[in-house]
C-alpha cells in the first residue's frame, strides 16, 4: 500500500528533471551527425542484449519490475514531448539544425549552469539511476569492453547525442578550431546506436556523470564534456 504513493511522487517529479536532464529519444536526423564521415561514427558492431537462453533453446528475454516499466514509459513519454516541443526548425540561418537550441551550449545559458549543478550530490545519482533504468538489462562487461575498446583504438572518441547542443559545439571545436582529423575521431551517437543507452548508464558509472558529450583522448583518458573540456 505504500509503494503506490512514492511512485506518484517520483511520476511529480519527473517533468522538470526530464526536462533538464534526459536524452533524446528517437530524435530527426541533425546535421551534427553527418559531420563525420559513416566510417568513423561506429567501429564496432552494435552489441545484443545478453539475456541468455531458455530451455528450448530460445532467447529468454529478462522482465523488468511493474513499478520500473511504469515509471521508465512515463519518462520516455515526457522526454518525446519535450524534444518535440523544444526542438529548433531547421533553417539556412541556423544550418539546417534540428536539435535542441544552440545557446543552451553557451558558457553564460541557464542550461549550462543547470548541467553544472546536476553534476554532484543527490541530482547526479537520480541521473544516473534514470540512465540505468532506461538502459534495463543488458552485458555490462560486454559493453564496457566494446567502451576501452573504442577509447584504446582511436586518438579521439566522443560518446554523443545527434539532437544535443553540447555536443554540436564540441565537434565544431574539436573538428574546426583544434583541428582534428576526421579520421582520428570516432563519434558515437548514442540515440541512434542500438546499446546507446546502455553505454551511457556505463560512462555514468566510470565518470560520475551521464550527460552529452563525453570525450575521451587516448593515452589521457576522459576529457570532460563540452565546456569543461574541449570548450
């Protein structure tokens, strides 16, 4: 009797950090993510749900607690129409974007600053378990081993969002201004890789933070995200 009430006030609380927080979920297509070349935005293959097999040799699919489902729609339901609703147009003037909007990236924006604080303490865990429970079951060594393996065979690695602002601006930096070669950096676009969500509820783990872009060097390990690290 209740468990009922704490979910109803979890379900409050989901807009605002939705909002504030949460990835994009079956974003359009952006111009950020043609900005690599095909080859270099995933070299490894996607990874399968590692759920194992039934009795009759079929693959056991691993069911998830009413009260997680629940809530974990509720949250794919909000951030639909948030994206929906915050996107921008795409126009000549702002290149064809169809992202969230480009000054959330900029050092002085709200957005910004709400990222900063969301980074430690009690919001940062509740980030962390929302990306945990939106990733569900999955093979964390398999997708922590594809993750070291990314980070160990190419110079640059960007674990990212195509609709993200953040992550638009780290490219253009990285890309343009450090000027790096595309060849040397491997994007990967974690709302449009089949284990997208999984790896986030990894990177979460290994750096403490679940937010886009993270950007990793090899041989110096993580650099940060967009404007704690390449901006």
């Amino acid at each position: 009797m209740h468990s009922l009430p704490r979910c109803l006030v979890l379900l409050s609380l989901l807009p605002p950090l939705a909002s504030a927080f949460l990835p994009p979920i079956n974003p359009p297509p952006s111009l950020a993510a043609g900005r690599i070349p095909p080859a270099a935005r995933g070299a490894f293959p996607p990874l399968c749900m590692a759920d194992g097999e039934g009795e009759d040799g079929k693959k056991k699919t691993m069911e998830r607690p009413l009260g997680d489902n629940i809530i974990t729609k509720a949250i794919y339901t909000l951030e639909m129409a948030r994206v929906k609703l915050m996107s921008e147009k795409p126009t000549e003037e702002n290149g064809n974007w169809e992202g969230e909007p480009k000054e959330w990236a900029e050092d002085s924006s709200v957005a910004q600053k709400v990222s900063e604080m969301s980074q430690v303490g009690p919001v940062a865990s509740f980030k962390q378990w929302i990306a945990e429970s939106i990733a569900g079951e999955y093979d964390a060594p398999a997708v922590n081993e594809r993750i070291q393996g990314l980070i160990d065979g190419s110079p640059v690695v960007m674990f990212s969002f195509t609709t993200c602002p953040f992550c638009l601006k780290s490219k253009e930096l990285l890309l343009e201004e450090v000027g790096i070669d595309p060849s040397a950096m491997v994007v990967i676009e974690c709302d449009e890789d089949k284990e997208g969500n999984a790896i986030r509820a990894e990177l979460g783990k290994r750096t403490g933070r679940t937010s886009m872009p993270s950007i990793w060097v090899k041989g110096q390990g993580y650099l940060g995200g967009c404007n704690d690290g390449p901006g």
